[in-house]
C-alpha cells in the first residue's frame, strides 16, 4: 500500500533524524501542526474512550477518503496523534482497516516511546477511526 504524501514526508524526515532528541523535537513539532479543534467539537461525542490522555476525534467522507482531526491534551500524545492522522488521512475505509499501527512507528524510530498505556491509547484512536467509518 503506497503511503499518503504526508505519511512519505514524516517517514523522510524521521528516518533522517540524528537519534531520540532530535525524534523527540520533531514528534512535538508534528503535534503543534495539529488544528485546534473548537469547543464545541471538544465534547464527550468525540472522546476517544481507552486513552489515558484526552483525545478528540472527528472523521469526515470526502470521495470515498476519510479525513480525520483530532486533538489531546497531552503533547506527546498529539504528536502520536499527528503522525497517525499523517498515516490515516486520505486513506478509503478499506485502506484504514489495513494500517499496521506498530509497524508505522517502527518505521519512524518511535516504538521505544510506545509504553503500553501509549500504544493502547493509539490503537483505541485507530479503532474508534475504523468504527466512523462503518
């Protein structure tokens, strides 16, 4: 499956990172690139359930792609979030079922920073964008 042009961008810029420092400035910069969401669209409707963190998440059809937003009151965790809407966006709801979460951030260098806790919170974001898309 061909990755979307952002998900080949990150993937780029990750890989060419000199170590976890600089993976880790990066991980909060993709974070701050995230558009805030209203306070309206910050309701208990599009909280993900299953993360520590609070995770909001809107999904929206648009020609057959999906496009997802989303925001967390957590900055790690937005990052997280960030590059998995990178992975995500554009992708058909058949595309989306067959995203490899732990190997996308194998990819990137940043399955160290995946503590358990993080890693279910990602996959409860990545389940709850599959259910919109039912």
């Amino acid at each position: 499956m061909k990755l979307p042009a952002d998900a080949a961008a990150a993937l780029q810029i990750f890989q060419d990172a000199s170590g976890w420092e600089q993976r880790a400035r990066l991980l909060m910069q993709w974070g701050e690139r995230l558009a805030p969401l209203s306070d309206e669209d910050r309701c208990d409707a599009n909280l993900v359930s299953g993360c520590e963190s609070q995770v909001w998440l809107l999904g929206r059809l648009n020609d057959g792609h999906w496009q997802f937003c989303a925001s967390s009151d957590a900055r790690l965790i937005r990052g997280l979030v960030a590059l998995l809407l990178a992975r995500v966006n554009g992708l058909t709801a058949e595309e989306l079922r067959q995203v490899d979460l732990p190997g996308w951030f194998n990819q990137l260098g940043l399955s160290r920073q995946l503590s358990p806790s993080r890693s279910n919170g990602l996959n409860a974001v990545l389940k709850r964008m599959r259910e919109l898309t039912q």
